[in-house]
C-alpha cells in the first residue's frame, strides 16, 4: 500500500500504522527527517513483529510538529 504526505517544511516525522483499537502495528518512520514537500513510502502489510499483518481496517497516523494526521486504510491479503 502506497502512503502519500506532504510537509510543508524540513521536520522530523513519524508515520505509524495503527489497529481500530490504537495499537501501533508498524511504524515505518521513527522521527525521520524530511525535506519540504510531498512523499510515498510503501506499506507491506507487515507488522512489527515480522508477520502479515491481517486483513482489515487499520489508521496511518502521521505526527509532524504540525500536528497529527490519521487516515483510515484497508488492508486486503
């Protein structure tokens, strides 16, 4: 799954993957410093402990010093 976010200027981020009940699933960035602009990065489907995670509804939450983002997203096997 392709997750696209823009930033309006050079910051740290942290782009997370949450279950319905809030549980961080995956964090694909940890405080990652990007450049001004707009941004992808791809989703496997895998969870932090290295399984598919299942299908289902999940939240992309993106926190940025100018906020916090979240999405819903699906995910289908």
């Amino acid at each position: 799954m392709r997750i696209r976010f823009g930033v309006p200027s050079a910051q740290p981020v942290t782009l997370e993957i949450c279950d319905l009940l809030g549980r961080r699933v995956a964090t694909l960035l940890d405080h990652a410093w990007r450049p001004a602009g707009y941004h992808a990065l791809l989703w496997d489907g895998s969870a932090r402990n290295g399984a598919l995670a299942p299908s289902g509804i999940y939240f992309s939450r993106l926190i940025s010093s100018e906020g916090v983002i979240t999405r819903r997203i699906l995910r289908l096997n």
